[in-house]
C-alpha cells in the first residue's frame, strides 16, 4: 500500500511539470514565418514553382497551418493572383506550391512574396497572421537575347475548346508590329510599354501540325505553333472473347484521333487478380489465361493522354466468351445441274464440345437457301433445288453451341451448275414484205434469259414446213449469237418452226404462221398519247379464238432500218403498256413512234388488228416548211407548202401559223390578229386550224409595199422557230399592163435585129455600098420631090458652100487668071477675111465639074497650081450681106452673078475668096508654097451635104467688068462638096 503510495506521488511530480510546459506552449502565440522562400520558373508548363520552409527552434509538434500567397506582375504592387493553401507542417519541413499563368512568363516578371498562420483547434482564438516574407523576383526574360521581337508561348499545347494567350515583346518601341493567326490579322492589347497579348477563346483543332500564329516588323517575322488536341474520348464498345481459351482478346473502338503525333496509351487492369498490362495497340489487347481455376473477369481499361484520363470496365465469364474460329477446308463435290455436296472443317474447341454451323447458299449476290449443322470435327451437307449452268456461292460459320455468344468468321466458295437443255422456247415473230408477189419472210427472235438457256446457245434451228405439200421441208441452222434471219417463199401457206440449241441438247419450238397473200393493211391509224411509264394501248378483239396478240414497233422510227421490237401477251389480255426495255434504247420525247398491233388465230396466223402512232413527249417543231410564194399581184400573193415527213414531226401538226408583217406598221387585215414576237416586234397572225390544208392567200394588200411573211406549223407543245421571216414587194397596180405591152414590144424589136443581123449584108449593098453609085441606089428612086420632081441625083454644080474664105492681101501682085501661079512673095502677109457664100455658075461648063476653094486647114498648094486661078476684084466693091438663104436655087443665081462680075484684075491687097471645108484632113507643108509634084484635077464623086447653115452672104458690088475673084481646082484626096 505505501509502494502504490510512492509510485502515485512519483508519477503525479513528473506528469506536472509536463503539463505546466503545454500550457505555456498552447497559450502563447506561435510567430511561424515562412523561411528560404525560393520561386523557380517552369517554362514548358508556364509555371512558377515556389518552395519554403518554417522553423521555429521552440517547437516539436505538427500543426496545421495557412499560406496565403500574393503574385504580382510587372511591379510588385499590381497583384494578380491571391490564394491560402493549408496543410499540415512539421518543423523544418520543405513545402511546395505551383502556379500555372494564362500569360507566358517570358512576357512579364512576376513577384511573390506569403504569410503564415496556424490553424489548429488547439491554438486559441485569436489566430493572427505573420509578417509577409520579402518579395520574390521570378524574371523568365534574363535568359533571352537581343533580339529585336520575341513570340510567346514556344510550341504551345492546347486541347480544343480551352483558352490561350500569345504575347510578343519589342524591344524596339517605334516598331509597328503586325500580328497574324492564320494570315487573318488580329489585334490584342497593351500590358506593359513593349508587351502586347492575345486572348483566344475557345480554340478549334485545325490541322495535325498546329495552328500558326506569327508578327511582324521591320525585321524577320517571329512565329509560335499552337498544337491543339481534339478531346480524349472514352473508348467504346469494349468487350473481350477467346477462340481458343488460352488468349484473351479485348478489343474497343478508341474514337476520334486526338491529332496528335504522341497518341493515348492505353492500359488494360483486371481487378481480380491485381494484374495489368500495357496495350500494344490502339485498339486491341491480348491477355494471356493462366492455368488455374479463374473462370470471371472484371477489366477496366485506362485511355491517357497529356490532358485527360478515360476509363471504362467489362465484366464477364471466360466460358460465355468463348468465339471460335472459321472453319476450313470448305468444298463442292458431286455438282449436278440441280445438286450439289458441300463439306467443311472445324476447329475443336473440346472433347465434348459441339459446334452449330450455320451454311448459306447465295445465287445473285442473295442468300436463297440456309441451312444450321451441329458439327464435332467435319460438316456435309447436300443442297438441291439448283438451276442449271448458275453460278453459286456456299459459305459457313460456326458458332460455340453450349454457350451461344458470337459467330465465327466466314468462309466462301463459288461453284458452278452443269447444263441442261434449254426449258423454254423463243419468242419469235416475223416481219413479211411482198416482191413480185412473192413473201420475203425476216425471221427475229429474242435471246433466251439465262434462267431458260440452261447454259450456252450454240445455234439456232429454223425448219420452214410448207402446208400445202407436207413433206416439203427446208431447214436452216444459224449460229449464235444471231436473231434474225430472212427465208423467200412462194405463194402457199408455210408453218416456221424455230428452236435454240446449248450443249445438252435443243429448246420447246416457236411455230409462226405465213400466209401465201398480203394481209389487210387498209387499217385507220390511231393517236396516242405517252407517260412517263410508256405507252398505255388498248384493243377491241375481232376473234374469240384468239391465241395471244402481239404489239409491234421500232426502237429507232428515225433511223433505217427499222430496229424491231414487239411484245407477245397471252389471248386475255387487251391492254398493255410499252415501256423501254433496260437493255434497249430509251424511248425520247419529240419521236413519232408508231405501233402495230396484231391478233394470233389458232393457226398462229397473225392478222393486222389496229395502227398506233404517239409520242411520248409531244414537242414544239423543230424547223419551218419550205414556202413557196406565187401569183403576186399589187393586192395578194399565194403560199403554198408541202407536208412535213411524218419521221420528222417532233409532235402531231394541228395546223399553221401564218405571220404577215409590213414595213408600213397598217393594221391586221381581216382574219389577221395582232401579236408580239420575241423581239417587241409588232406582227399580224393567221390561224390554220386543219393541218390538211397547204396554201393560202394573202389578200388586202397594198400596191408598191413591202412585206414579210413565215409559215410556221404547231403542235400541242407549241410552234416552230420564228426566224425565217421572207421579204416580198408588191407590184405597181398598172404594172400588169405595161408588162403585156412592153414584152411583144421587146420581143419584136429582138426578133427585128436578129433579121437585121441575119440580113446585114443584103440591107448595107442596098442602103450604103461602100463605094455608093448613085445612079444604082434604091432608096434614092424613093424620094420624091414636088417642087422639083426631075432632080434625083445632085450633080456637083449644085454643091453649096457653108463658109466663104476672104483673105485680104495688102501687099503683092494681081491675081491671075487659070493657069496663072502666084509666087511667094504675093501671098506674103495676107489676112483672110470671111465671107459667108460665094456665088459660083450654075450651069459651068470649064475644064473641070467643081469649082476649087481653098481650105483654111488645108496646105494651099492647091490653089496656086495651074487648075485654078485666082480673079481680081474691084476693090471699091463693097460687101453685101445676104439674109438667110431660102432655096438652093437662089443661093447658086447670087452666086452666078457674083462670078460673072468678078472676072478681070484684082489688084494687090483685094481679097481673096475661099471655101473653107470640113471633111478634109490637112496636109503637110506650108500653105502658100506650092506643091513639089502637083496632082492631077479629078471629078468631083459625092456631095456631102454640111452640118451648119450659114446665116448670111457677102459679095462685092456687081458690075459690068466685075468677074469672079479665083478659082480653084479640088485636091485629088479631098471631096467635093
């Protein structure tokens, strides 16, 4: 009792002490500051990474604490970030703290400065905060160079959808600099005097290799690449079999690509037995099944990448996963037209294992026939009910049949049906045209579809049996792949047989029937319209014993020759639709197709029922007809046409349109109607409503006016082209009558120059010989003179002057009589002077029939020769003035007398009087030389009667010694007139 006494009292003096230094230590405050505060840059992350520690020498204890943290940026006044972490400190241990900055750190210095204060439930309120610890300076930019524009962040990692900052830095501050994300200018805004940033929200994935982002200056531009991730999906459909219980396969679909280079990884955890794996591939993994007992597995697997973790789990039993592998070694045996053995192998899972196999039959790319097989180790099956020569595929899979989870891979093999002979005869029909009455039969046929050929068609077979002598058989073969084939017959009645022949043997006949004598083809033609299905027709039957009935017609009308096609329908049938056959040409809008359609007796004798025309698509015409314009008069003219080839007619014609313009712009004539063309142009329309009718008249027209005029034909789709307009001007009203006037006229005188040409040389012997004599001239016999009826033929006395000659001569000798010359020097210095007429002796009887005057243009050699000499005349003789001449009678008495008183001497400078003629051509030499060999005088052969009429005469004064003043004789090349 008294050791339980000293124990007591010992320990309650050493628990005393202990507990007086708690008491002090939980009841004063605990001034823990933080120490070695050290702020470091992680410039890959943008992070600031801070570490300290607190110590305090007094205390041993753990106590939960409080760090409250200031981050500024550019000067340790502007804070940016304020946060309090609290952990739990022991003493002298080294905390740690990160924090990432939307804004990279090189663009900006950074300064970080904390206090502390314990928050422990044994520390008694108040808790007071510490003192602050000095500021930290984290300055990223000691460590750049000199260049002049630096870019940040480097190769920056985004995901897509998050936010990003860029910032440039300047050193040079009056550089403009321009910035670019894209080649799409942007503009940010102004931290501090040199730094500028750029937020971008919410950004997109663009391309594997990153979004660029570039600036620039004066100098190189700077760039960064922003390599933004698509979103780490969580992989799906994740399940997990085995073929062969000793792998697993786990197989997923990963997703969309993040677009990165580094991809996900993936790792494949099994919570079981505590074991994972790291997956080889990006959507499988392969796990090995050990040998003990484990027969459930729970997987999870983990998708990772730089920003997110993806996780999804599977939970299933080994048995119920089992997925067997194809079966092999699959093959056809005993391959009959009709039948075929199909054998296969398999992979045995276990002795007591049963597979069920499933075997498909597909003809055509379809399955037409399956089939389920319990199968141990072979599987056979027999499959019937196969057409011959088809192609055929057989394929198998199997599947775990105690546990039926997932069928296995496919396995395929293609085989091939034998022949058979043909099971269906061809559809045949006939085309007969008559020569010389005689059938020319064109057999066609249509090729037998492969379910009814059976196999290759080698030839055809055509026996043509004539009905009127039995055993009359003419055979033809025609080899494939052929379908007509033309036979001339004579005028009996013949039955044609036809077969098509494969491999195996020949089909079911065809039988056509052909009458000796043409059909009755005088069978009014219908009208139809088509659709978008083809022609819809219908019949009335004219038999009840009709066997079938056949509808005929050309795939191309247009071209030549004829494509023909028909379509055979069984004897209930009176109504079909014509649709394009796939194979064939597509019927077209705008082509007149034209139809047949026949009835088939019991003696398969086709007799021509109805005719059919349409189209499927009327269209408007395409072209005009050719116009012919006749009968024009000043008030109508006619225009006539043919008709349109039927080949050619885009739709059916229900008659024309004629257009009349006129140049005047008058009114519509009557039937007309006013219409605007395409152009605004004004135009006059008459309506043909009968497609039958080819001419008309257009009346009401005016005289000397032009029109134009179309004919252009419609149908029910519309008219034809309206610009091919023809001019046409009306007569004069009265030019009718001239043109019956003015044609005989012409054709007279036409008919009167041929004679003239024909007779020229009669009519110039008779009217103007080229030597004329007058006395043989018959036109002269044909004048008559009244006043003088005996003169006939003018002699050369009675020629009458136009012009007298007076030269004057002041100086020179006296003229001298016939014979006399004149010398030189007394035609020196004359000066003509003219008289109008000079008188001459009717009726002279001298050496020669003329008198000779001296021509002005002529060389006066002449009149110095001894044929003619020049008479003075008295120069007191004054000139005297005729008037006009009324007679030549009274012009050859003045004359007379005016010679007969000139006779005698004339002295020098008296004048000289000459005739000046104008028929004469001049002469070399000087006028008043004489010539060197003179000619001899000649007659006088013609007059010529002059062009000008002189107004008046002069003459001298008669007198009873007065003479004429010269003579002279003509020159041999001149006549005398």
């Amino acid at each position: 009792m008294a050791l339980f006494a000293v124990l007591q009292t010992t320990f309650l003096l050493a628990l005393l002490p202990l507990r007086t230094y708690q008491s002090e230590v939980l009841s004063e405050p605990l001034p823990l500051t933080p120490e070695s505060l050290n702020v470091s840059i992680n410039s890959t992350k943008q992070c600031l990474h801070l570490q300290w520690t607190v110590h305090n020498p007094d205390y041993h204890q753990e106590f939960k604490m409080v760090f409250q943290i200031q981050i500024s940026r550019f000067k340790a006044s502007n804070v940016i970030w304020l946060e309090n972490y609290s952990t739990t400190v022991k003493r002298n241990q080294v905390l740690h703290w990160s924090w990432e900055s939307e804004l990279p750190l090189e663009c900006a210095i950074h300064f970080v400065r904390m206090r502390t204060m314990v928050d422990d439930a044994r520390i008694p309120a108040p808790r007071l905060w510490s003192n602050w610890s000095s500021w930290e300076k984290a300055d990223a930019q000691n460590s750049l160079g000199d260049h002049p524009l630096y870019v940040f962040p480097k190769d920056k990692l985004v995901e897509e959808g998050s936010n990003v900052t860029v910032c440039y830095i300047s050193r040079n501050h009056q550089d403009n600099i321009s910035c670019y994300l894209e080649d799409v200018l942007i503009y940010g805004r102004q931290l501090d005097q040199n730094v500028w940033a750029f937020e971008f929200k919410n950004v997109s994935f663009i391309r594997k290799t990153g979004t660029n982002f570039y600036c620039k200056g004066q100098g190189d531009p700077e760039g960064v690449v922003l390599l933004v991730s698509k979103v780490l999906e969580e992989p799906r459909d994740f399940s997990c079999e085995t073929q062969d219980l000793k792998t697993l396969t786990c197989t997923w679909d990963p997703g969309n690509d993040t677009g990165l280079i580094q991809l996900p990884s993936y790792t494949l955890f099994e919570s079981f037995s505590g074991k994972k794996t790291l997956c080889k591939h990006r959507n499988r993994c392969d796990w090995q099944v050990t040998q003990d007992s484990q027969e459930m597995y729970n997987f999870t697997l983990v998708a990772e990448n730089y920003f997110r973790k993806r996780s999804v789990s599977i939970l299933f039993n080994l048995i119920h996963g089992v997925h067997p592998m194809a079966p092999y070694s699959l093959f056809p045996k005993s391959v009959s037209a009709t039948n075929a053995t199909v054998t296969w192998k398999v992979y045995s899972i276990g002795s007591s294992s049963a597979l069920l196999c499933q075997l498909q039959l597909l003809g055509e790319g379809k399955v037409i026939q399956q089939h389920n097989i319990s199968v141990r180790v072979n599987g056979e099956y027999l499959l019937s009910e196969l057409k011959p020569d088809t192609e055929y595929m057989a394929r198998v899979r199997c599947a775990y049949a105690d546990h039926f989870w997932k069928w296995s891979e496919l396995i395929s093999q293609n085989f091939t049906t034998a022949e058979a002979a043909p099971s269906e005869a061809p559809d045949v029909w006939r085309d007969v045209t008559f020569v010389s009455g005689h059938p020319t039969v064109t057999l066609f046929w249509k090729p037998l579809s492969k379910v009814h050929a059976n196999g290759k068609i080698l030839f055809y077979n055509v026996v043509v049996e004539n009905l009127d002598e039995p055993s009359s058989l003419k055979v033809l073969s025609v080899p494939a792949p052929a379908n007509s084939t033309k036979v001339t017959l004579n005028q009996s009645s013949y039955q044609i047989y036809v077969t098509a022949h494969n491999s195996v043997g020949p089909s079911p006949a065809s039988a056509v029937a052909i009458s000796g004598h043409p059909g009755n083809e005088n069978v009014e033609e219908g009208r139809m319209n088509g659709t978008e299905d083809g022609f819809p027709m219908s019949w009335k039957p004219q038999s009840r014993n009709a066997t079938g009935y056949v509808v005929e017609w050309c795939d191309s009308p247009q071209h030549l020759p004829c494509v023909l096609r028909w379509k055979n329908l069984g004897p209930t049938n009176t109504d079909t639709v014509i649709s394009s056959e796939p194979s064939r040409c597509a019927f077209r809008p705008g082509v007149r197709y034209n139809f047949r359609i026949y009835e088939i007796s019991t003696k398969r004798m086709a007799h021509l029922l109805e005719k059919k025309a349409g189209y499927l698509k009327e269209l408007a015409p395409s072209y005009n007809p050719k116009v012919n314009m006749s009968n024009l008069t000043s008030h109508s003219f006619t225009l006539s046409w043919k008709d349109y080839p039927t080949e050619s007619q885009t739709g059916f014609i229900q008659g024309y349109y004629v257009y009349l313009k006129s140049k005047t712009g008058e009114k519509c004539h009557r039937g007309f109607e006013k219409t605007f063309l395409t152009d605004n142009s004004v135009c006059c329309k008459y309506t043909i409503d009968n497609p039958d009718q080819k001419t008309f008249v257009v009346k009401d027209l005016q005289p000397e006016s032009a029109y134009e005029f179309l004919v252009t034909p419609y149908t029910s789709a519309g008219e034809g082209p309206l610009d091919d307009f023809r001019k046409v001007t009306t007569p004069d009203e009265y030019s009718h009558i001239l043109i019956h006037i003015i044609l005989p006229m012409v054709f007279f005188v036409f008919v009167i120059m041929i004679i003239c040409y024909l007779k020229s040389q009669w009519l110039k012997d008779k009217c103007y010989p080229d030597i004329p004599d007058p006395y043989k001239s018959s036109v002269l016999s044909l004048i008559k003179f009244k006043e003088n009826p005996h003169i006939t033929i003018m002699n050369v006395n009675d020629c009458v002057p136009d012009a007298i000659e007076v030269v004057n001569k002041p100086e020179g000798s006296k003229m001298q009589f016939v014979g006399t010359r004149k010398s030189p020097t007394e035609t020196k210095g004359t000066k003509p002077a003219y008289l109008d007429l000079l008188p001459t002796e009717k009726n002279y009887s001298g050496p020669g029939p003329c008198i000779c005057f001296e021509n002005f243009t002529y060389n006066q050699a002449a009149s110095d020769l001894g044929y003619c000499g020049h008479f003075p005349v008295t120069p007191q003789a004054p000139h005297c003035q005729l008037g006009p001449l009324t007679s030549p009678e009274n012009l050859l008495k003045t004359l007379e007398q005016n010679y007969m008183n000139s006779l005698g001497e004339i002295p020098a400078g008296e004048a000289n009087l000459n005739y000046v003629s104008q028929l004469a051509s001049p002469m070399s030499g000087d006028r008043e030389s004489p010539p060197t060999n003179p000619p001899e005088p000649a007659l006088c052969s013609e007059y010529k009667m002059q062009m000008a009429i002189p107004l008046g005469l002069a003459s001298p004064a008669r007198s009873e010694n007065s003479s004429l003043s010269s003579t002279a004789l003509l020159d041999p090349r001149e006549h005398c007139h």
